[in-house]
C-alpha cells in the first residue's frame, strides 16, 4: 500500500504507555512511502517520546497533528487483521491497548532500547561454470559447495581453516558466487529429534479425526472440545487434524500449558513434521529476545507453519491460521495472572473465529465452562472414553488417615504401596502441592509464628536453603533461634511441603533414586527436562514434587500414583476450588498405568466421605460436572454468570479501603443490574507492601457488565492519589 502524497494519510499509533485509545499523528513526508500497518514507531508523547506501533492509516482529515519522529524497522512486524484481533483482546480485558500490545509482541521492541539486532551470514553457490583450479584447498571448497548446492561461511571454515582467501580467488574466477543473507536464530538447530512411529488409529481417534477434517475443510469458524481420559491418544489426533491442515495451505498454532513441562508433546510434534519437512518453531521462555524476534519475524513472513509455544504464542503473527489447538484446556496458567490478565484458551476462539480457524480443545477434564459449552451445543464435542490398547484406567483408592494413624507423612497403605512398586522395578510419582520444609514455623511456646513484613502471609520454612522466605515477595530470613514474641526455643516446622516428603523418603527408602520437582530445583533452564527425561529413562524410582509432577507425561513404567494430602486444596473459599481438585487429582491419577503394566492410585485425606473425591475415585467426570454445574447455575457463577475482580491497593489501610468503598458507591450510582460484592479485604489482604481490597463485580449478562467496566477509565482517573486500581475479567484466582 503507498501512501500517494495527495492522498496523505495519518497515522493511528498504539503507544506503548497507559493510555485507553490509539493516538492520531502525522505521517512527514520521507515516509509517506515506507510507513505501514504493523510499523514500530517512535513518536512524540507530551514531553517524551514514546514507541508505538502503526494499527490503522486513514486518510487525513487536515487536522494539525504531530508527526511520527521515527520509524523503528524495515517490516511490519502484523498485518491489520492482527492489529484487530489484538485491539479486541485489549478491549475485552479492559487493559490499556499500547500495553497489551506491548505484552503480545516480542519482548525488546517496545522499550527505549533498539529491537534485537538482524543477524546475517556469508552464503556462497557454484555459478555453474566450472573452470580449471589449480590448488587442492580450491578443488576442496569448490566440490563442497558444489555437492551442498550451497554453503555457508561458517560452514566452510568448519571444513578447513581460513578458507577466505581461496574463496575470494573461487568468486573472482567466476566459480561460486557470494550474498549476504539473514541468518535466522535457530534455538533447535542442535537438538536431536526422535524418529516419529507411525501409529493406526483406533476408532474414537478416527472418528474424532473425521469431524474435524470435515469442518477444516470448510474452512468456516468452529471450536471443538475433544474430551479424551488420560491415555486416550488426544496427541495422534492433534497431529493429524495439523496435517490436514496444512494440506489446506493453512498454518497451525499449538498452545500448551508450559513449554518446560511438555517435552514429550513438543518431540511428538517436531518428529512427525519433521519427517513432512514441515517448518515448525517453538515459543518458550527460554528463548533469548533475538531468537524471540527473528521466531516473530519467519512467522510473519509465512515461512513457518506450525508454531508451538505457551499463552502467548496466542498473539503469534500466523498469516493465516486454519486450526488453533489448545492442549490441557482447563489448565490455569493459560490465564495471565498480572498485568495483561489474559486467557490464552478464550482468546484463541476470539482468533479463531475472525480467522475462520477451527479450534481444538483438548483435556481428559475439560474446564467447566467448556463442558457446559459442548453441553449447550455452541461447541462440538469429541469424545476419546477409553485409553489406548484397553489399558484400564487405575484403580484409585482414598486412604482415611484418621483411621490410618499418621505419625509420619506416609500412611502404611501408602508404603506398603510404594515398597511393592519399588520390588518390582517399577515408578513411583507422589504429589504434595507445597513445596518447601513446611508452610510456617510455629513457637511451641507461644503459638507465635513467622509472617512475612510485606504480605499477609506466613514465611515458608527450607532446610535446604536454611532459610524463611516469602513466595510472593521473595523475602527471606534465615530461621530464628528463639521466637521473637517470648524468646522461647521451640520454634518447629508445622506442616509439610516436597522437602519434607523428599528427607522422609529417604529415610523409609534409603536404596531408591528420589528426585524432587519444584519451583526450587527447577529455577535452572533445562532443569525440567533433565528431571523429566531420567524419570523416561528409568534413572528415578520415586519422583516427588508439586503440581509439575501432573501434567500431561507420558511414563509407561510408572504404576503408582501417590497423593499425600487431598483436604487442604478442598477447603479454599473459592467457587472453583473443587474443579480444581477434581482436574488436579484426575491429572495426577492419569499418570499411572499408561504402559502395559497397570496402575494404582492411592490418595490419603481425612475427608473420605467428600464427594468430589469420590468422584476423582470413580473417574466420574461427567457426574462431578452435572452436580458442580447445578450449583455454579444456582448461585450465578461462571459458565452461568460473568465476573469481573477489581483490585483496589495502596500503601495505607484506611485510605485504601475509603477509596474502595467510594468506587464501589460510584459503580453502584452508574449501574442497573449488575451486583457490586463488597469492598472486602483480599484473601491476600497485604502483598508486597500494600493493603488490598477486592470489589467483586458479577451479572448473569455480559452486557450490563461490558457497560459497567466503560466507566471505569474514568472512575479510575478520580481514585486517590496513591491508590492502584486492577482489573481482572474472568478471574480464575482470588488471593
Ligand atoms: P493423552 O494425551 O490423551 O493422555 P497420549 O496422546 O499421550 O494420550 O497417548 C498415550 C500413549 O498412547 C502414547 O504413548 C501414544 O504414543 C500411544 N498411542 C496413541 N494413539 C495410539 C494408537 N492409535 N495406537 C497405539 N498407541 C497409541
Ligand atoms: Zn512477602
């Protein structure tokens, strides 16, 4: 598109900076030629310049406007129908557009720093002519180029040592000739892949794998929930619907809860396309800010076609994607949880429905608001009721630990479990969701315990670290000899995380290999996968750890799955706290006999009696949903309802909770039908220093709710000097 010069346009900018709209300025003269939709830009921004991004060039209007001061790249870096999609996802979450553009693209490009420099390479090609050569070093380089078609500079002195003078006499002899290209980042050039099986698909795989090919056929919107059990297969589907995809010359993109917990996925697909000489890149976090831009860059140009990365790669520039899938759909870290407070789930069927993609939810326990999706018949169902082979899905039992006698961590069934497991050289996963010695050290004296200075929160004790620390703030402390309210001694860890589990293990089972996986022993890159492949490769017998431990792996040899305390997961105030026990447990349980060899599943609670459980115990999926939907329509919640959390904070109490309960009278003054729940202290009443309030906004329409949060630009301009407001739609957690 040129900009014809009587024709001038301006330009609509999203700047990086707090603001609601997309600003107007003009476009000078010298770029009235290069400046497109998707241009990075500097521009003026009251005394300050700022980097902005083009979104839309109408034609001008003659009003006086500021120019645009720079532009950034050469690229556009999206096309106008991404600007859109990331401007209705602004919208939608009520966060400032610049912002949430600045959250969607690469990191390094919004800041004042320049983008990740373009990195290029010296290539050289046989001309075709082939004169005489004198000189072996000559011959050698000439033939192997000639036998590659092409070779690269580094590539040429990795064959033989300063090879620059030979190849200047080649190209001066008019037998190679030589061009500077770009020369992409390739964080995967030297990973191995793994030779991909080809696998006959079973019925319900086959007949899932129909529907979908007929609807991507068709090329129209349309969201699937593929419900399978753990073990069913959904991967194979995956990889087939992608097929087909790409055989419509559409790309596809590939969400996944966390890359670093999905190797196995992540191989799957890289064998399968690999084989098709399919282009494939994966977004993960690992990823420097170059290998990010330059990902962000071939995709744009369409020369990728299956992206694999985690939330974000929700806003990755695919040309024109023809299926999205969401793998472990229900899982919580698809929504963002501050700032941008996205759900990568949701917003790829706002993608796919302005694309006319179709789009695939996966999970053995869907999230409930896409089951009563599926139910109400706004997305199709597919169901994979049985694992792969007829394997059984384990036998899970509740061990009542008030029967059990618990002196240590592990009831007697529990160890007797896992001492036959251990005998017959098979695996072990137990989970306890904590990680740390103990959740607080207590003053067996006074009662007193060690709470953080800036949350509302005890201090989490580690023996290994040898110290107190904060989850939230990261304060630490080192242990206290004697309690600071009575100077007593006897300050003992209360309660149990992974450390705890790990030395107590050791000591039941001194001759097994025990690992720990955690927040704590995976802060190192790669630490995930080297944990992940010694459980693949038999180097570990038990693996302990949190929910790390649940997700999505595929072990054959493990046939014991261990839950060390169900209950205190179950008793959350939050609405959805059985939903999440029930995918947590469900999850867990799913990795045990997937191999030939059956599973078993013990879980101890002193609530055996708790119907969720039970219903874990069943694999009675669609009996938990039914009952939990029923409750969810009777109090208004979510799928039934819509929320919206409003998070007033600020350094001072009184005046955070006066200015809370003034915006709560305000939205009341300004709205019809929408309840307004509050102010309350937040279940996290302090973080990070400041005093928190929650205002809980919720209505069976979204309509009166979209209306209510337009107010709130401006209602947010007349809070206290001081006072922070955030505003969270679709809340999954409310700390
Ligand atoms: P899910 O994601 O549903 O838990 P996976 O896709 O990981 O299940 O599949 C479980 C196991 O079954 C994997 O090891 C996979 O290779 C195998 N598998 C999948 N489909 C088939 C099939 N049609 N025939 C044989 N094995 C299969
Ligand atoms: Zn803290």
């Amino acid at each position: 598109m040129s900009l014809a010069a009587d024709h001038s346009r301006l330009a609509r900018v999203v700047v990086t900076a707090p603001i609601d709209k997309p600003l107007d300025y003009a476009v000078p003269e010298d770029l009235q030629e290069r400046l497109r939709i998707g241009s990075r830009v500097r521009v003026p921004l009251g005394r300050r310049q700022a980097v902005g991004f083009v979104v839309e060039l109408p034609e001008t209007s003659g009003q006086k406007l500021k120019p645009v001061a720079e532009l950034l790249d050469s690229a556009p870096l999206f096309t106008a129908r991404h600007a859109e999609f990331y401007r209705r996802a602004a919208a939608y979450y009520a966060y400032p557009v610049g912002e949430a553009f600045r959250t969607a693209l690469p990191a390094g490009l919004s800041g004042k720093g320049q983008a990740p420099p373009v990195l290029s390479e010296t290539l050289y090609r046989p001309t075709g002519q082939a004169p005489n050569l004198r000189g072996e070093r000559q011959k050698q380089i000439f033939d192997f180029v000639c036998a590659a078609g092409e070779a690269s500079l580094a590539e040429l002195k990795a064959l033989l040592p300063a090879p620059y003078q030979a190849l200047q006499r080649l190209v001066a002899l008019g037998a190679l000739q030589v061009q500077e290209v770009e020369r992409l980042r390739d964080p995967f050039a030297r990973e191995a892949v793994l030779p991909h099986v080809n696998l006959a698909l079973n019925t319900a795989q086959s007949a899932a794998l129909q529907s979908l090919e007929h609807t991507l056929m068709t090329g129209a919107f349309a969201t699937f929930l593929l419900h399978g059990v753990t073990g069913s297969g959904k991967t194979e589907v995956y990889l087939r619907a992608a097929a087909a995809c790409l055989d419509r010359g559409r790309q596809v993109l590939v969400l996944v809860p966390e890359i670093a917990l999905t190797p196995q996925l992540v191989g799957r697909f890289r064998s399968w396309f690999q084989e098709r000489a399919v282009r494939l890149a994966v977004l993960h976090s690992g990823l420097s800010d170059g290998e990010r831009f330059d990902a962000w860059r071939s995709i744009a140009r369409g020369d990728v076609e299956v992206v694999i990365g985690a939330r974000s790669a929700v806003f990755a520039p695919l040309p024109e994607p023809g299926l999205i899938i969401v793998d472990e759909e229900h899982d919580a870290s698809y929504k963002q949880s501050e700032g941008f407070r996205y759900n990568a789930r949701d917003l790829a069927q706002l993608r796919g429905q302005m694309e006319g993609a179709t789009v695939l939810l996966g999970s053995a326990t869907p999230a409930l608001t896409s089951y009563q999706r599926s139910r109400a018949g706004q997305v199709h169902a597919l169901d994979l009721p049985e694992r792969i082979a007829d394997r059984p899905l384990p036998a899970v039992e509740l061990v009542d630990l008030s029967k059990t006698g618990l002196e240590t961590l592990l009831s007697k069934p529990l160890q007797e479990a896992i001492t036959e497991t251990l005998a017959a050289g098979e695996q072990a996963l137990l989970l306890l969701n904590r990680r740390g010695y103990a959740p607080f050290l207590l003053c067996h004296d006074c009662g007193a315990t060690c709470r953080c200075p800036n949350c509302a929160i005890t201090l989490t004790f580690s023996r290994t670290q040898n110290s107190l620390r904060c989850h939230y703030c990261d304060f630490r402390l080192p242990p206290p000899e004697v309690c600071a309210g009575c100077g007593g001694a006897r300050m003992m860890p209360e309660g149990a995380g992974t450390e705890r589990l790990e030395e107590e293990l050791r000591s039941v089972f001194p001759e097994a290999r025990i690992a720990r996986m955690d927040r704590d022993t995976t802060t190192r890159k790669g630490a995930h996968a080297r944990l992940l492949d010694r459980v693949a490769t038999g180097d570990i017998d038990i693996l302990t750890g949190t929910q790390m431990i649940a997700k999505g792996h595929d072990f054959p040899r493990v046939t014991l799955v261990g839950v060390l305390n169900a209950d205190g997961a179950l008793n959350l105030p939050d609405f959805r706290s059985a939903e999440r026990v029930f995918s947590l447990l469900t999850q867990m349980a799913g990795r045990a006999g997937r191999g030939v060899l059956p599973g078993r599943v013990l879980i101890q609670t002193y609530d055996p009696e708790n119907t969720t459980l039970q219903q874990v115990a069943r694999h009675a999926y669609f009996e938990f949903a039914e009952v939990e939907l029923d409750q969810r329509e009777l109090l208004g919640y979510p799928p039934f309802g819509y929320l919206v959390n409003l998070v007033l904070a600020g350094n001072d109490l009184q005046r955070t909770g006066a200015a809370a309960d003034l915006l709560a009278e305000r939205l009341m003054a300004k709205n019809g039908s929408v309840e307004v729940l509050g102010p309350a202290p937040c279940l996290l009443a302090k973080l990070r220093g400041k005093n928190r309030f929650q205002i809980l906004l919720k209505s069976t329409q979204r309509q009166p709710l979209r209306a209510l949060l337009d107010h709130l630009p401006e209602l947010r301009k007349q809070l206290a000097a001081g006072i922070t407001l955030t505003i969270d739609v679709d809340p999954l957690d409310m700390v």
